[in-house]
C-alpha cells in the first residue's frame, strides 16, 4: 500500500492557483530577493566598517591617554634636572657624601626647595637621597635619616646613581610607604596601594662629575582626574582609565572618567571601574602591543583597547560607545 507525502498547506494553495497569478508571484519574488539581499548585505557590510572604525579610533586614542600619562613625568624631569643643579641641593649632597648632617638653616632651604617643587608642579613626593639610600631632606612628614625601605624604588636610586642618568619609571607606592611619607592627597585619592609616576635625577659634582646622590620627584595618579579628562575633552565621549597592575596580575582602578554621547551635556562619572578586568590581563601579556575587545559598559556596548606600555606596573584603556 502507497502512502502519499503530504504537502505544506501553503505549498498547496500554491500549486491551486491559476498560471498567471503563479507567474506574477514568481516575479515579485524575483524582484524582492535582490533588494533584500542588497538592503542586508548592505546593513553587515556597515555595521563591520563603524565597529572596525570605532575599533580603530579606541585603538588610537590609547595613545592620547599615554601621552597624556607622559605630560607630568616630562615636566617632572625638567624641573628635578633644574634643581640637580641647585647649588644649595649639591651642597647638601656634598655634606652628606662626607658622612656629615647638615646644619638647621641648611636643612629648612632644602626643605622649603623641596617644598616649593611640590606645589609648583602639584606632585606629591620631592626628596633628595644620597648615595648610600639615606633621606637628606624631603617635602613632607620629616623623615631625615631614614633609608628608602621600598625595593622597587631603591633599585631605580641604585640604577640611576650607577649610569649617572635620569630615570623615569611608573611603580606601586604600597600604603605602608604612603603612610610614611603622609603626603597630601587629592580628592578622591585613598591611603591604599596607589600608582606613582617616579623621576629619579642623578646630583653630580660639579668638580669631578660623580655622582653624589639623587633627587626623587613622585607624582600620584590615583585620585587625578586631569589624564582622563584630557582625553575626553579630545574626543568628546568614551571611557577613558588608568589601572595599576600588582605583580600577581590582579588590576586596581587608579583613575576613570566615563561620559556617553547621550550624555555630552551633563559630568562625565569618575572613578568607574571595568566590569571585567580579564581584557586589561590580556593587555599585559601582549607585552607592550594594543589589544581590543568588546565590552558593556552600564547599558552601552562599547568597543575598546587597552595597552599596557609597562606592563608591570600599569595599563592604560580608552572605550568608544558604538555598535
């Protein structure tokens, strides 16, 4: 016994119309399926050029949140070159090269130097070291006498004192070592593990050249809006962050700024953090390269690159909203 297929209902309604409807049908259809198709395709086609676009231009604004990381370090390295040159700053090197301790009067210049350097540039830490990692004078809480305890920033004095050159570096000023120094502290900044943008300036004497000790400049990002909000004046919109990177890889927000296009009109919000770090982790093994990813922000979807220019210590993000 035959059992017969059945059909789709509308496959036989198909089939009952006469032979001039069947034909107009036919050429609708044939008419439809290259608009559709071209309206489609047209439609991917557009959406991949804006994300690759927004990709791009989040990939390049990266490099605007670094320079814009880099304008106090410069500036940081002119004034400490300056002042290496001070003559009241190598004397008080000199005394202290000859296992001396320098007179009040000599001691209160040096401070007020240091102070002064501190306010002008709006830093944090201005304190002059000497050759066996001893506290000449410094900006803040006296510490005179004391040797630098902190690893990282010891081993910068000692390059520094041994190639007789400047060196800027970028490190983690753990709470302990904050606690000692007790700067002033912008708005918003805490007494935690925070990131420091260091400059380390060899003193030499002037007879001979040798090196006769350091002076350190230190500038505190956390807290500090001004590298985020350079960057959005110059794009208008985005997310815009600095995070610090423990030597274990977990990241901790420094500084944020996030405004969206519908919101140009209204404060950008401070200090947002990412809602998954696991993209600035690939930033850092990308050892120096940009990385991009996709990610929600809030209720925006927004394409990013982050770039970790040292990726030990810290890692830089811009976020464009989009597609």
């Amino acid at each position: 016994m035959r059992t017969e297929s059945r059909r789709p209902a509308w496959l036989g309604w198909f089939y009952d119309l006469q032979i001039g409807r069947k034909q107009m049908i036919a050429m609708v259809v044939c008419e439809l399926i290259p608009i559709l198709g071209l309206g489609v395709g047209s439609t991917v086609v557009l959406v991949s050029s804006l994300r690759a676009q927004l990709l791009s231009q989040a990939k390049s604004e990266v490099a605007v949140t670094e320079a814009n990381y880099n304008v106090k370090v410069n500036q940081m390295g002119f004034g400490s070159r300056g002042q290496s040159d001070n003559p009241v700053i190598v004397n008080a090197a000199k005394v202290s090269q000859q296992g001396q301790s320098l007179a009040n009067d000599a001691q209160n210049q040096v401070k007020q130097i240091l102070q002064n350097e501190v306010k002008a540039r709006q830093i944090e830490y201005a304190t002059l070291v000497s050759k066996d990692l001893q506290i000449i004078a410094n900006a803040n809480k006296n510490r005179v006498g004391e040797k630098i305890a902190s690893g990282n920033l010891a081993n910068l004095i000692k390059q520094s004192i041994a190639g007789g050159q400047q060196i800027k570096a970028s490190e983690i000023l753990s709470k302990e070592e904050l606690s000692r120094e007790a700067p002033p502290l912008s708005e918003g900044a805490s007494s935690a593990d925070a990131l420091i943008r260091y400059v380390i300036t060899p003193i030499k004497d002037p007879e001979n050249q040798d090196v006769i000790g350091v002076l350190i400049f230190g500038d505190i990002v956390n807290g500090k809006l001004s590298i985020a909000e350079n960057t959005l004046k110059a794009f208008g919109t985005g997310y815009s962050a600095v995070y610090l990177r423990y030597p274990n890889g977990e990241f901790a927000l420094s500084t944020s700024l996030y405004k969206t296009f519908l919101n140009q009109q209204t404060d950008p919000q401070s200090r947002v953090p990412l809602p998954d770090t696991s993209v600035l982790a690939a930033a850092a093994q990308a050892k120096g390269k940009r990385s991009r990813s996709v990610l929600a922000l809030g209720a925006n979807l927004h394409h990013c690159s982050q770039g970790c220019p040292q990726s030990n210590c810290r890692t830089s993000r811009r976020c464009d909203s989009g597609l």
